[in-house]
C-alpha cells in the first residue's frame, strides 16, 4: 500500500497490537456478542427507528434499564466518552444544582474530575489521603475523615472519591454511605469506579459501589468490564439524584454522532459478565493467583501488593482489593518500574502502569494462556541479578502529595485565568513554595501532582524530576520541567 495514503493507525492495529500479550487496557471479553461488520453497520441517529441514545428510547433505553438491574442501579445511562466524560456530566449536574457549590474530593481523583471542578469553578476541599510509598499508592479517604469533613462542611454537594482505586483498592463505601446520609440529606456520596464495572460479577471481588449503597456512581466499560474503548456507564440512585438535572447535563454533552458499534459492544459486555461472570472473572481471578504465585517464587525480593498484613493496616482505608490487579513493588531492585516496563515492550509485554520503583498488571480477558508463563520469565531475565545488595532498598520518593493543603490559595479556576496577565515561567526548583498557575502530572495514573492555585510541594517537584529521569511520561505545558508558571 502507497506509504502516503495508507493509514499507521490501521496499520499498527491490523499488524502489530495482536503480537503483544497485554497487561493492560481495554480488557475485552472475546466471547461477547459482536457487531457482525463493524464498518458495513456504522449508522447514525438518521436511523431514528433504533431509538436515540439521548432520549434513552429504543433498543438505547432497553440496554440502558438492562444494565441498571444487572448492576443494583435505578437508572443507568451509557457514556460515549469513557469515565472522563462521564465525570464532567455529574460534576455539571453538581454544578447547576448549586452555582458556586462545594464539594469534598479525595486527593487522588483523576483528572479528569479535576478539571471539571476547574471548568464549573465548584469550591472544593480535599480530603486527606494517605500514601504509600511503597506501592506509590494513595488510599482512599477513611469514614472519619469523610465525617470530619462533612462536619465542617455541612453544605457540600458531594463526597467524591475514587474506588477502586489505579492500584485496586476499594474505600470503605458502606459505611462512608452511611455516615453522610446520617449527616446530610442531600450530600451525595460520588464513586468514580472507572476501575470497577467488573465488580458486581463475581462474589469474591469487594463489593461494587452501587451494591454499597453509593448514590451515583461511574464506570469505564472498557478498562475491566469486558466492552471496546471509549464507553461507559453512569449509574444512580433516583431518589437522592435529582435525576431531570443529571439528563440536561448529558444532553449537553452528548456528541450527537456517537458509535452505536461502541456502544453495542459495551451492551454486549455487560449482558455476558450478567450471563457468565462467575466462570469468565473466575477465570481471570484464578489466573491472577497463578501469576502472583510464580512472581512469589521467581523474585522474592519483590513486595506484592496484596500482603494480608499491609491489607490489614491500612483496613481503616480500605475495604479491600481487586483480585485481577498485580502490584509490584520494586524498591530491592536497581532499576526503577519505568526501565523493567519498557524491557517488557522489548520482549513483548505491556502493562498496565509504571512508577518511580513499581508496577502494575491487570490480568485481562485477552490473554494468552502462555501469558504468566511468558511474563514471569521475561521479569526474571530483567530483575535477577539486579537486586541491591543485603536488605539495601532504593531510596522511596517522598510522598508528592504531601505539604498540599486542603483547599487552594486561590481557586484553580481564577488561577489559570490570571496565568495569563500575571502569570511567568520560573525554573522548576524555584517554583516551590510559589502558587502553580499550571497543572502537571505523569500519566498513567493522570493524577495531578502541581495544580493550579496550589502552592508547589518540594515532595512534588522531587517526585516529578525522578519521574522524568526515570522514563515516565509527564503530561504538562513544558514537559522537559524546566521552567513551571507561577502567580
Ligand atoms: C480513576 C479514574 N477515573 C476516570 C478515568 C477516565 O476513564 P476513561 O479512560 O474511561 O475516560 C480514569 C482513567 O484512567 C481513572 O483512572
């Protein structure tokens, strides 16, 4: 095919994604019921005899009130933009609910849901967040500082907070319920659980945040819930969302042209996690034993996230872990999560995410049956040998979120609209202390280390150039870190 005119996204897709075994999103269930000519059936809301998405009529309405029941929900509706999309519809919701509302947020919400409080210019307070640096992990909140936030804050819209979280770990949603709706009658308690669609299949994975009495919750269907990229679903409660408000806030979102062939295969998804769940994610689960069990065997210097007794000190926090997620903490080891990630591309490998000394696996439902095998002799050529000496670890980066107070200096919204009148670039190292006029973060986890109208952290800085030098990859408007604005 001419080089011109052939596509290299068609070409990538057709010729080398296949080749990887891959540890990370999309997790697509291959037995799902599938769109029989993805290109010959591409059709538009023209076609209005299906029904339209926006309406929730037709055959929209009816896979919309199926996913509902299947997953404890009152009402549900499909994203066609993944958890981020779906994050801006609810804060907007929150928005026009309130002008000028507050809402109480843990600091490692994505963001995701970050710039949606920007762009709505919500006030908000940041709930306290322990960090792990071990696992470069933060906790979700615990039910007391929820408490003691709401009881400062007796006027907050929301309690918003992310289960589980990148790492797997689910907050004690229960019982975080309880405590608000004993508080406040109209404080909703907001679950991101983009990682969470699978949740609700299998009784052995913790319990979903629909089925933990959450108000309103979101979920990416395509990170572990079986469907193709780019949907997801929202689910709530009718009679503590106020349901009118939260469909004018998607209709002003909603793309008019969106992808029935996307959506059908997020339908689909969860029609077979309903039909067969329990041997489908049974499968991954036990398959996720297997790989921890020969990682266990193969690099006993290596710290594997799901430590009953780590589990257990951090209970106040956590309520526990996904079981398709593998965490690696590699601090005995001389090479940071970043170098042993990339030696995976090299051998064929890709996981889910990298860190300054840890990474993440997700055990997807398009694996190989090769695959443990394959990937826990590929990460003992890379590691062995490479252990520091004695009980030597590498240094853990301070925790980046620390020293970052509970609201801004000046709102995020004000902030970046005065970068541009009073806003300069100053070298990185002298911004801290100063109050960022920009956001910066490493993706994954997209969890924003700088932010507007915050002071810089000295952890934050550190945390950013080891990052760099390590090999991850810094999602900012000088992405080298040499100079950051500031107010
Ligand atoms: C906690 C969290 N929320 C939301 C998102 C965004 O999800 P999506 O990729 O479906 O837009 C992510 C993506 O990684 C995430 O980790």
């Amino acid at each position: 095919m001419d080089p011109i005119t052939s596509s290299p996204i068609v070409r990538i897709l057709n010729e080398d994604v296949r080749r990887y075994h891959r540890w990370s999103t999309p997790s697509i269930l291959p037995g799902q019921e599938r769109v029989e000519d993805f290109y010959a059936s591409d059709v538009s809301i023209s076609a209005g005899f299906f029904g339209t998405l926006v309406d929730h009529t037709g055959v929209f309405g009816e896979a919309e009130r199926f996913a509902a029941a299947a997953q404890g929900a009152d009402r549900t509706m499909f994203s066609v933009h993944g958890s981020s999309g779906s994050n801006w519809v609810v804060l907007r919701m929150l928005a026009m609910e309130r002008q000028d509302g507050l809402v109480l947020v843990a600091r490692n919400i994505h963001h995701s849901m970050m710039n949606a409080i920007k762009a709505f210019d919500l006030d908000f307070r940041f709930l306290p967040a322990p960090y792990d640096a071990r696992f470069e992990a933060l906790l979700p909140p615990s039910v007391d500082d929820v408490v003691s936030a709401l009881d400062r804050h007796p006027e907050a819209l929301a309690v918003i907070y992310t289960s589980p979280t990148y790492e797997g770990l689910t907050g004690n949603t229960e019982d975080i319920v309880a405590a608000v709706h004993a508080r406040s009658e109209d404080c909703l308690v907001f679950v991101d659980e983009a990682w969470g669609g699978h949740l609700h299949f299998h009784g052995d994975l913790p319990c979903s945040a629909m089925a933990a009495g959450a108000d309103i919750c979101v979920q990416s269907t395509h990170k572990l819930a079986g469907g193709l990229q780019q949907t997801g679903l929202i689910h709530w409660r009718e009679d503590r969302v106020d349901t009118e408000l939260l469909e004018e806030a998607y209709r002003e979102y909603v793309t008019t042209s969106p992808s029935y062939g996307l959506l059908a295969s997020a339908d689909a998804a969860v029609r077979a996690l309903a039909a067969c769940g329990t041997d489908l994610l049974g499968e991954s689960i036990a398959r996720t034993a297997r790989l921890k069990a020969a990682l266990r065997r193969a690099l006993p210097d290596a710290d594997l996230l799901d430590d009953p007794r780590w589990l257990d000190a951090v209970s106040r926090n956590v309520s526990g872990v996904d079981l398709v997620k593998t965490t690696l903490g590699l601090s005995r080891y001389a090479l940071t999560g970043y170098q042993v990630a990339e030696a995976l591309v090299e051998r064929g490998i890709v996981i889910e995410k990298a860190g300054v000394s840890t990474i993440t696996l997700i055990t997807t439902f398009q694996l190989a049956e090769d695959a443990v095998e394959a990937t826990v002799t590929a990460l003992r050529d890379i590691l062995d040998g490479r252990q520091l000496p004695g009980s030597e670890r590498q240094a853990a980066p301070g925790n980046p979120f620390a020293g970052i107070d509970d609201r801004p200096v000046i709102r995020p919204h004000d902030a970046k609209r005065l970068a541009k009148s009073i806003g300069h670039e100053v070298q990185l190292r002298e911004a801290i202390g100063k109050v960022a006029a920009e956001e910066v973060e490493v993706y994954p986890p997209g969890i924003p280390l700088i932010l507007e109208g915050f002071r810089v952290g000295a952890d934050a800085v550190r945390y950013l150039e080891q990052a760099r030098a390590s090999g991850g990859s810094i999602v900012a408007r000088d992405t080298s870190l040499a100079t950051l604005r500031v107010l």
